[in-house]
C-alpha cells in the first residue's frame, strides 16, 4: 500500500502543548479576571467563562491522554490542505461502515466565506424547529472536537474518542485496500457521519472542507445545496478565477435539489445556473427569491428584516457584526425554507417566532467576537483578502475605535499581501506575528510584506503570539481608558484559536 505525499502535519505542535508553559496553571481561574505570562511580564485580560462552543481540554486526565493518543494519530496522516481529486476512498468508508450518510437528509454548504457561520444559523434554526441536528464543520477554532456537533453543541471528548475507536477498523480494512491511505479529514469526516447515524439525527448541516467535487464530504444526496459567496482562495488547487472555483464548489449540486445561492460574482453564478439546469435543481438566488430588505446596527450584533421563499420576517436580531452575517442570515433562512418545503408546496413563512428565537442563538466563536474590554479585544478568522474587506467594514460599522491595532499571523500560502491591504486603511498600526502552525508565514517574512503595505513606522514584530498580544494592548491602552483604543487579531484560524486560549476565552 503506498502513502500519500510526504507531509509534516505529524510533526506540527499541539497549539495546547505550545501555549500551555506560558500559561500559568498556579493562576487563580477568575471567570472574570484571567492572567497571561508573557516572558517576565503580565498581561491582564477580562476573558470571562469558557464558551460552550468551544471545548476545552478534558479535566480528567485519563480522558485528555486518550484525547492526545487520537489527535495524534489523526494528525500522522495526510494532511487537509493537501488534495488528492478522488472520492473514492471516502466511498469505500461509507460502503464498510454500511453508508451512515443515507440514513438521515442533509443540506451541504459550500463557498469560499460564511460557510461556517451560516452552518452554524441554519443548525440554529432548525434546532428550533424541533429536529435533532448534526453539524460537520471545518477547520476548528481550538479544539478538533469542534467540527462534529450534536444538537447545537461540539460532542464530548468521551464520544469523539468512542467514535473514533468504533470506525478504526474499518479505516485499516480500507487503508489496506485502496492505493493511499484515508486522509485526516477523510477519517474525520467518516466520524461525523458515523456519530450523526448513531445518534440519530434528524438533519445533518455539512461544511465541504474545500472546493466540492471532490471533497470528502460529497458522497452525501443533500436535497439543498447552498453556495455562499465565492472568492479567490485556494487558487492553486481550485482554479485561478471565480468562475473555475465555482465549477468545483458547483459539484455539490444532486440531481433535482434545491440550490440556495448567495451574491456571486457574474462568471460564478453563471457556472452554477448552468450546472443547476444540468441537474435540474432549483434555484433560489439572494437579492431575486430571497434577501436582505433592511439591517440596522443593534447592541451586540444588528436588527435585520429578511425577506424569505415564503415571505418577509421583521424585527430579526442576529447577536453577529456586519453586513455579511446579515447576508449569511438570508441565506441561512432560504435554506431551512427551502428543507422545509416554503415556497413551493408549503405555502406562508415559517412561524416567525421560532425564527426569532433561532437567529438571537446564533454565535460564530472567532468571527468579530468580542473577548476582552478596556480596551476591547476582537478576534476574527478572516485569512484572504475577501473576508478581510468585509471585516474592515464590519469592524468600521459595529465599532468606535479611535485607534486599532492589528495583530497579524498568517498561512504562508495565502494571498498576504491582498490580506493586508484590506486592513490597512484601518489599523492605525500592526504588530505581525506567528502562530504554531508548519503552515505559518514567518514573522519577518509577514513584516517584510507589512512594511511596503503600511510603512515601516506602522509595524512591529512580535514572533511570539502572547508577546503580541501584550504589545497591542499596550499600544491600545495608549488611547486612554475612554478614548476608543481598540485590537483585532486576524489572519488565520489558527492565530485566532490561540489568541482565544491565551486570553482564557475557551
């Protein structure tokens, strides 16, 4: 049996392992006071409870070993960045562990942006509705727990280890058989599909991990494909405009579904109407069928008047930033729309109520979410120059600061110079650096890149993120307790999830 290109995912750090000696563990666990060491000084941060959302380490240490035992062995195979263009093995799982994914339906969420917080209000909404859930999303913030949910909630350590252990088998019957070994997601996406048949769930909410055609999760029959906003990312496995990208995402299109379809440049949109005829799905397009009629900036997220396949839905509170999670609400709700029938043999909107309750549940950990005031701290995800653009803006609307400070850690293989230059008309300086990732762009090399964007008065280097951190903050306080300072942590996920385990967020 032969391996998959050589990867050095197995050697990349634990970022728990990385952090977890410059972490006090003597510090007193204040919910509302938490302490970070950096170097041999202190910073102080107002962090609050650990989020439900995101799972921390596990309190019994027999269950973290065994936690660490199956991290470890995920992370020895071939890495999700790297694609290999075949659905074959993940087929041959399914067909071995008796083809889990067809015992329940699912809605399929492809795109280059939204496509984890618009998963994450379409589980909401349903969840209202009274269905169980399951919801697979990709990558994770801190833990890898994350990606598989039940119900609203990442499942637990116990279960993710029991999962794992019960599809194992199965993986070396395939390993043995097929020319490559299953990748990491492979293996994790048959977990999800497995736990999601076990538990049983009534729907399951799926993230492609990247393009569609041939990503791992596609051997689902989803009855609603939805395509967030499509973008140039991953352009080296994907295609080179938004057009051929769009023809890989398109992939997810089945036979007779409904596709919900969020604003998409012309040449995207065109390969998805024409897919969609070849499949003879509908089409239900944001700004024609479905959209945003009104938004306005409320306490902690924004007031929204959506207008749905069924009809309008007023006074919607959504607890996210930005005009994009109103769009990923819109889309989000056509979706659910669209499971349920409205607009086409189920006549009216659905009870709007429930509606109500659904989206004020949302929250999206690490995307424009706030983790420490005086001065405030925000932490998002963004990590190519669309999502940047559309967190400039967002910041810009839902925020006062009279001076924001960046800090910047990024993938060496993403577009970090677009990246920036998204960001430089609001920072009015940036401290680059670098999280544990084998994929992170270095410290210099980022700076290097920083200084022709913002100019070298305008940047600083801090290689190590908790040394970063403290620099931000330090130059936010500069403003005055009053006076508006402010920082944004951006640039990878990765740098996200970090940054939100040192400032005890999770």
């Amino acid at each position: 049996m032969s391996e998959l290109p050589p990867d050095d995912s197995s050697e990349r750090p634990d970022p728990l392992d990385a952090f977890e000696e410059i972490i006090s563990e003597e510090t007193e666990r204040d919910p509302d006071l938490a302490v970070i060491e950096a170097g041999s000084r202190t910073l102080r941060t107002q962090g609050g409870p650990p989020s439900a959302d995101v799972p921390a380490r596990p309190e019994d240490p027999e269950v973290d070993r065994a936690l660490r035992e199956v991290e470890q062995e995920l992370a020895g195979r071939w890495g999700e960045t790297k694609l290999e263009p075949s659905v074959s093995r993940i087929a041959a799982l399914m067909d071995v562990l008796g083809d889990p994914q067809r015992s329940y339906p699912s809605i399929h969420i492809t795109g280059t942006n939204g496509k984890t917080s618009t998963a994450r209000m379409i589980e909401a909404l349903l969840g209202a509705f009274e269905l169980r859930t399951g919801r697979y999303t990709s990558p994770h913030v801190q833990s890898v727990t994350e990606r598989i949910s039940l119900d609203g909630h990442p499942i637990g350590a116990e279960r993710f280890i029991e999962t794992y252990r019960d599809i194992q088998p199965y993986v070396d019957m395939v390993d043995a058989a097929q020319e490559y070994r299953l990748s990491f997601f492979e293996v994790l996406t048959g977990m999800a599909y497995a736990a999601f048949a076990d538990a049983p769930v009534d729907v399951a909410v799926v993230e492609v991990g990247m393009g569609g055609t041939w990503d791992a999760t596609n051997v689902i029959d989803a009855d609603v494909a939805v395509i967030t906003p499509i973008d140039l990312d991953h352009t080296d496995r994907l295609g080179s405009t938004t057009g051929e990208i769009a023809t890989e995402k398109a992939g997810i299109i089945k036979d007779d579904a409904t596709v919900v379809l969020a604003q998409q440049p012309v040449d995207a949109a065109q390969v998805v109407l024409k897919t969609s005829v070849r499949k003879n799905a509908t089409v239900a397009r944001e700004g024609l069928e479905f959209g945003v009629l009104s938004r306005q900036v409320a306490v902690g997220g924004q007031m929204m008047t959506l207008r749905g396949l069924g009809g309008e839905y007023q006074e919607v509170y959504l607890p996210l930033h930005g005009a994009h999670q109103a769009h990923n609400a819109a889309v989000a709700l056509a979706a659910v729309e669209a499971f349920f029938g409205v607009g086409g043999a189920r006549p009216g909107p659905l009870d709007i109520e429930t509606v109500r309750r659904a989206f004020a549940s949302v929250s999206s950990p690490g995307r424009m979410e706030v983790v420490r005031r005086s001065p405030t701290v925000v932490l998002d995800a963004a990590h190519n120059p669309a999502g940047a653009r559309v967190t400039a803006e967002a910041v810009g609307e839902a925020f006062d600061f009279s001076r924001l400070i960046g800090v910047v850690g990024a993938s060496g293989d993403k577009n970090v110079r677009g990246l920036l230059e998204a960001f430089e008309p609001i920072f009015a300086e940036i401290v680059v650096t670098q999280n544990s990732s084998h994929r992170a762009m270095g410290a210099d090399e980022l700076a290097a890149i920083a200084v022709e964007v913002f100019g070298e008065e305008r940047v600083q280097v801090e290689p190590r993120l908790p040394d970063a951190l403290e620099a931000a903050i330090t130059l936010a306080e500069e403003e005055g307790e009053f006076a508006g300072g402010g920082v944004l942590v951006t640039g990878s996920v990765i740098t996200v999830g970090e940054a939100r385990l040192l400032l005890r967020k999770g």
